[in-house]
C-alpha cells in the first residue's frame, strides 16, 4: 500500500462530496462491499466509494482525484476473478452501475450504444422480439463496461467471438477527465490509432470506460442443443478439436469433467451421468443446423461419445445453459467455505488435448478438489480450484498447479488468460509471455497514465 | 521538408552502408522509385534506400537513424493510394521486399506466420491444396506488412472482415531498434494491452512490423459468383442494403457504376453492359450457398435488377474478379495521363444510399471523369476522380467533392477512410472524425516515437 497522505484524502474527499452529496460514501460496509470480487483473494477496499451518474460526473471525479493524485478504480458487478477492484494502493472506488441507460439500438446496422452499468442481460432483454441478440456471454451477468474493460468472452465466443471483436466504440474518461470517443459506428476504418482496441483490455489502467457501443446478431431461425457424455476428458477434446478442424460453425462447445457435473447436479437438481459432458448449440438455418450436427454426431461417436440428450425449445434450451451457468457457484458448494482459484489458459487448438492432459495428471496428483471446465472449442479452460483461503499450503499448492499450467500454455504460444484478464495475481506471466513487449505496454500506461492513479497494481506494478 | 543535417546523413550513411554494403543506395533510380506509390500526389523521394533481409537488419537501421535522428520510412510494395512511402521530411526508405519467407503454416490451428514482405497472392499460391487460404484482397498484389500497416480489407471483407480481424500477432521493430512480438497463436487472449490492434493500421508511425501471425480461412464446399445489373446505382444500393440487413453470409458484394463498367469492358475486353452492376460471391456448403442465392436473388429482383450472369468454375470466377481488380487501372485508361483522387469514405448500412445518392449528384455536377465502386456490404466505396495532376483547379475541385463527402460520412456516424488509411492526406479529417481522442494517439505516438522518426507526417503532423 502506498498510503495517501491525510493532507491529500481529506480535500479531494470535501470536494467529491461536495460534487456527489450522498452518492459519495466512506462507510465500511459500502467501503467492504466495493472492495471484494469473486477472485480467492481477500478484499481490499477503497478510503471511499463515488457513485457516478453520467460521463460528466466521471470525469469530474477524475479531475478531483489526479489534482490530489489519489488512484481511482472502477467498479461494476464485481464479478472479475483476478481482483480487477481490490484497492491496493487505496483510493476512491467509482461506482458505474447507475450508468444504465441503453441509449440506442439500431436494427438496421445491428449496432447499439449502451452506459458502461448496463448488463448483459439488461440488454438481451431489451433486444428481446427484435430478431437481435448480444452475443458474448461470460457466465455472470456481468456489465458491458465491465466485460470491455476485461475482453471478456465466454461460451458463445467459438462462433461469435469476444469483446474485443464485439466493441466498435467507446466512451472514455482520462486520468485528468478529458472524455474522449473512439471508433465510429462504421463496419470499418483505416482512420489513426486503434484506441477502442486498446481500451478494450486494458482493466481501468488507462482509462474508464463509460460507454460502448456493441455489434449485435441475429437470431438464428433455426437454434438446436444438446449434451453428451464421454469415457474421458481426453476423449471428449479430441471430438472438439475435429470439429473446430473441420469448420463447423458451431454458437457453443463446452467442455465440463465427471466432478464439475456431480456439482451442477447436487445444486441444480439435475441428472446427468456423472461422466465428462459435451454441452453444445448450433444455430444457422434450419438445413444449416442439420448439417452442422450430422457432422459432429458422426465425430462425437468416432470418440466413444453418447447419451445424446437434445433441448429444442427456450425452455430446454435454458435449463442446460443455466447448469452451465451455475457451474462456478456449483463448484463452491463441493467444499463449503472454500474460494475457487480459476486458472484461464488458452492455447491453439492443436495443442489442447496434450495440455488438458497434463492438467489431468496434476489433478489426480494433488489433495485438493478441483474441477474442470472450458470453452474448449478457443481452446480456452479453466481449473476451479477450491481451496481454504485460510490454508497457505493449500494456496501455495493451488498457486503452483496454476505455474506449471500456465508455463506449459505459454510454451505453446497460448496465454495465461483467455477471458479472465491479469488483474493483480499473473503480472508476472504477463512479462513471461510478452517479453519485450511489456516495456511498450509501460510506456503507454505512463504517457496516458503519467501519476499512475488509474487502477494501479493491475497488469503491472508501476512506479507513482 | 525540415532538412536532415549534413552532419547527420553523412555519418548515418556511412554506418549503413557498413551495415548493407550495395544494399544501401542513393541512385537517383532507386531513390525516385521509392518515393512514388499509387496516389495522385507527386512521388517525394528518401535520402536513400536501404533493402533490409531481416528483421534484425531493421532493428540496426531503426538504431542508426535514431542515433542520427533521421526519418525512416518503410517501404512494400508502393500500392498505397495515401502517400504513405513519400519521404515528407526526408531519410531512409526501408524497403522490406525482401522479408519474403513464409515462415511457418499451422493448418491445424488455420493460422501463419510470414515475413512482411510476403505478398498475398504468394501466401494464396502458396497455401493451394491446403483447403486453407487467405482472405483479405484489397485488390492490388500488397504486401502483408503494408497491409496490416494500412489496416487494409477490400473484395470479401463483408463476410472475412478485415487485416484488424485476421492479424493475430506481429514481430514489430521500435524506433530505439527494440524487437517486440505481439500477440499469442491463442484464438483470445486478456493478456495485458492490444498491441497488436495498436500497431495494425498505425502507417508505419508507432514501430515497423516484419513478421504478421494471420488467420486463415477454410476453403468452403461451394463457391458461386455472379453478375448482375441495375437501372440505377440507387437500386443496386438498396438490393446490398436488403442483403446485409438479412443477415446473408455473403462473401462478396461489389458496385460498380455504369462508367466505371465502361472502362473495365474497354481495358479488359469484357461486355458487361453499360449499367450499374453488383459483382457476387457466396461461399458455404452446397445447400447453404443454394440458400443464399435464393434470398439475394429474390431482393434483385425486388430492385429491378436483371442480366444474372453466372460463374461456377475457377476460371469464369478469375475472369469475374480479374476485371473488378483492374478497376482502378482500367479507370486511369478512361483519361491517359490522369491520376485518380480516390475517395474511400464507409458509412453505416443504413446511411449508405443516401450517401451515395449525394455523391451522384457531385458526380453529376463534375466536368471531370469519376468511376464509383465499392465493398458496399461494408458500406464502404471510392470514387475515382480523374483528375490532371498538374491542373490545380482540377485536383482543387476534386478536392473538393472529397471533402463534402467525408463531411457526410462523419456526420452520419461513419469514418473518412475504410481502407486507405489517412496517410499524407487525410490529417484533417482524422481530426474532425476523432476530435479529443486525436491527442491521445498523439500522446501514444510522443511515447512511442519521442523523436518523430517513423513515417514523420503521416496520420499527423508531429513536432519533431
């Protein structure tokens, strides 16, 4: 902790609240609340919390907090598991979710402009009967600024892709509150810097996200899912990698083990053979979906698969993704009071099968109870690994399990993260897997950063 | 021109030619050519060319010159229509050609790696019988570096989006001569900032790239092309507009205007009638593509268009798209001894044929030639204005009716450049497209570059 002088907090404090009234708060639960995510660290909360109501009041903020150099860290739902919001220098916590205003959806160019607050399901429930969907689906309900500012993705990025292809826009507020828009509303440009790509990912270190403007999709006429099972984890990545291989343009593949279904089972009522699982979607036209599928039956089989269970309609339909969905909060209740450490590789498709197989010798090595889970068709999976965040063997055994998998990654030309971010726990792979290349990232974090107020301790420590 | 000093050139010379031996040149020849690319500006040639094989070479020339603060400009294959490789401010033009080496194929993963020099037709020749190729086709035989350089797209951008989406990684060589590699071979990554996204479309003014990691795409099943024609640009517009708005996978949709036509069946000895013509594509299964047909030809027909002229094998498709890629040269027939203004403004769908309408009526008003073309599914088309390049009131009018049309675009929420990039000539319009976020990538580039040396005066002007 840097520690901010007295002499600093207490006038920025006057004018915030003078700016905000009761919408600036020092209590301790508010305080506590902002200061804590789903990561399995402890929190760290912020000296204050300022709830922002529009861009303008964000940037007024920020004017505040760099007159008096006091870091600033934006908060949404909370739902990062990388310790994006912790508040490891102090600081004020600036709280979005009162940005949440959909401000336009363009049918005709399959586009809309939404606050930063807004979440995914607020707005697939807005688009609802107009033919159009927001694709990128991270589990959580998580906010659109949120999932921007972390790259986020999810189960439906095999075929739709991830933030980082879905943001055509942005509103943002500098370190000293100068408000800026990047990229245009048009599918394409050549015209300067790609700043949107840049905000996009960079966790509040360079900037804070205030809008976004998102390309949507149409609903596809036709939508099939279903779940299989497999003998083995190695059996059911093999059948995803053909099909990713042969083309298939399939929305959804998901890989989930034997210990990941008896949690979705125990807490969701369900029945699924407690075995490795398949859960996939199609969408296309009716003779498209029919295609795709009679393509990966045919792998699925060719890999020992079975126990086809198909969920036509909406409401089949989201039984199978709320199991899904509820595969984390599942996981925690195999060990009451335990934290998940979620490991996030994601490495070319060729090389998942040997390094899931790798992980599967480390989890049948260690003690602890860890389950595995993926959207294994980017080639991207995780470990939830539950420990007692009170037991330092166990962290310290989590933390090394988590080493070897992400070296093992990185020496495939994969990554530490493919949706989670670095947040506070992988700057150190950061620098393992970009080298050279981090000293570029600095030098843009200092120019548009230069009192390193924005988020800081996130992706990389940097000197005040 | 801010004028190298003699003190500096001499020595700097001296340690290049050291360096490349006959791989440094100040002929005049040399010089001249490296100085002159497609657009309607007068060529400004380099000091000297030094002809780089690798990318440690430039990583020693980018040290030399920033010892001895000298411009640095790199150099392709000169198919830029901006002005990207003149030599404003003087210096050393890096020519890349010979960077050449496909460096590795992954068909597996569908994705590659090439020297900047590598051109996209010797990546497609190379890459036949692989089922795998590449999509992006600005049209000219470009280099891959000048390409994601330029943020460059062309014909089948509409259904494989641009350089943006199918860049992955870069090996990029800084102003200081640091070597940097961007980018993982994961298909997502939220590992740290987008550099990849920031040095592509970056005009060579942030760092010079010599190695591109690209997508590739599966060849699809069935590929059909077509012909056909219309009374009037307007109704052709509207059938592209019908068919974005559909949500038809379509893999190509290009306009050409009836002059335009005319110039291509003069040049090419083709006799497409002398209408508004759409060039077609579908890519997809058989039944997928059969689907897709259906449905445009349907909107065809709803806009009066008529004449569908069909092509199924490779070489009716080759004679279809060779005549649309000699566009631009068969324009230059139109008037000998003319260079074209081309304009290459993209604006949302829904915008598109009231921005092309307005352009008509300029087209209409001029006593100059103009072709009108374009990737309109993307919403993005050039004008070809035929102007004499040492008349001023031509290029002053021609001038002119840019800058009403980038004016229209921007206020309709669309960009100055789709493809083009803003090079020499486009500074302006960055700014009013961009406004406050301009000094952000100034800030970036101030960061990056401290001494103004990439590319000086491209994108914008920068003091040194």
């Amino acid at each position: 902790m840097a520690g901010i002088p007295a002499s600093n907090i207490e006038p920025a404090l006057g004018e915030l609240k003078a700016l905000l009234g009761d919408r600036l708060s020092t209590t301790a639960a508010v305080r506590e609340q902002h200061g804590r995510d789903e990561s399995s660290w402890h929190g760290v909360p912020p000296d204050a919390v300022a709830m922002a109501q529009s861009t303008e009041e964000v940037s007024e903020i920020a004017r505040i907090c760099t007159r008096y150099r006091i870091p600033m860290i934006p908060f949404g739902t909370a739902t990062s598991v990388e310790g994006h919001i912790h508040a490891l220098e102090g600081g004020i916590s600036i709280d979005l979710n009162a940005l949440n205003e959909i401000a336009r959806i363009s049918p005709e160019d399959m586009d809309c402009t939404v606050q930063a607050g807004v979440t995914r399901n607020q707005l697939n429930a807005y688009l609802r009967d107009s033919g159009l969907f927001f694709p990128v689906d991270p589990g959580a309900d998580a906010s659109l600024g949120g999932m921007a500012a972390t790259r986020a993705s999810g189960t439906n990025a095999v075929r739709y892709r991830t933030m980082r292809e879905n943001v055509i826009g942005l509103t943002v507020v500098m370190a000293d509150g100068q408000i800026i828009k990047t990229g245009t509303r048009a599918r394409k440009s050549s015209a300067g810097y790609d700043l949107t790509h840049l905000f996009v990912g960079s966790e509040g270190t360079l900037g804070f996200i205030t809008e976004v403007t998102l390309r949507l999709h149409p609903v596809q006429e036709s939508i099939m899912a279903a779940s299989c099972t497999f003998e083995t984890v190695h059996n059911a990545v093999e059948a995803v990698i053909e099909t990713i291989q042969a083309g298939v343009p399939i929305a959804r593949i998901e890989l989930l083990d034997a210990l990941q279904i008896r949690a979705v089972n125990r807490v969701e009522k369900t029945d699924y053979p407690e075995q490795p699982h398949l859960f996939l979607e199609f969408h296309g036209t009716r003779s498209g979906v029919r295609e795709q599928i009679v393509i990966v039956e045919s792998l699925v089989l060719d890999h020992e698969g079975s126990n086809f269970a198909w969920a036509e309609n909406q409401e089949e339909r989201s039984r199978l993704w709320h199991a899904r969905h509820n595969a984390y909060p599942s996981s925690l209740q195999l060990r009451p009071g335990s934290r998940a450490l979620i490991t996030d590789v994601c490495v070319p498709i060729s090389c998942l099968a040997d390094c899931i197989d790798e992980s599967l010798n480390d989890i049948a090595a260690s003690r602890i109870p860890i389950t595995l889970l993926g959207h294994v068709g980017d080639g991207n999976f995780h470990l939830l690994i539950l420990i007692d965040p009170d037991d330092a063997d166990e962290r310290a055994e989590a933390e090394s399990i988590n080493h070897r998998l992400v070296k093992r990654a990185i020496a495939m030309g994969g990554t530490c993260t493919g949706e989670h971010g670095i947040g506070r726990g992988k700057r150190e792979y950061l620098i393992e897997e970009h080298g050279a290349a981090v000293s570029v990232m600095r030098e843009i974090k200092r120019a548009l950063d230069p009192h390193n107020l924005m988020n800081p301790g996130k992706i990389f420590l940097q000197e005040s």
